[in-house]
C-alpha cells in the first residue's frame, strides 16, 4: 500500500477488498461500483484528511524533504551520519 488514496477501485487488490467489505459488512461489489470522481469521494477524502491529521503536500513541503534528504544522504566533505557510519567498516577495528 502507498501513502495516497486510489484512483480507481482496479489500483487495490481483490483480496484486500474482499477483507474488508467482510469486515464492514457491505459487498465487495461495492467498492467497484463508487465514484472515482465525484464530489462525495472529495468529501470522504476531506473527512478522512481532516480525522488523521493529513493534508496534501505543499511546495514548501518538497522543497524541505529536498533538502533534508540532500543533507542526509549526500553529505558533502564526507559529513554526516551515512558517511561516519561508513568509516571504520572492513578496516578490522
């Protein structure tokens, strides 16, 4: 599973629709037959956002995990915490 909703029932696999419509007790048919589309998934998402704490992803947002993962993963001058995990490796010590 990824971090985002679907955009149409085919992404989720069968078997994953099928345990959950056990679960709540409705037809598997049921998640094929929603609207992909229309205002009340937007709602359902909105209620969904709203009740976890998520929101859709800023610029500002991108341009910080840009820069967090640049920093993290290609330290420059050979600093950083990937890089002095790296040191010492193979050497015996």
């Amino acid at each position: 599973m990824e971090a985002r909703f679907p955009e149409s029932a085919k992404e989720m696999p069968a078997a994953a629709v099928d345990y959950v419509a056990q679960q709540v007790k409705v037809p598997a048919g049921a998640w094929a037959d929603y609207d992909w589309q229309g205002d009340r998934i937007k709602r359902h998402r909105k209620e969904i956002r709203e009740a976890y704490g998520f929101r859709a992803n800023t610029e500002e947002d991108q341009e910080r995990l840009g820069e967090w993962l640049a920093a993290e993963l290609c330290p420059s001058g050979g600093s950083g915490r990937r890089q002095r995990g790296r040191e010492g490796r193979g050497s015996g010590r």
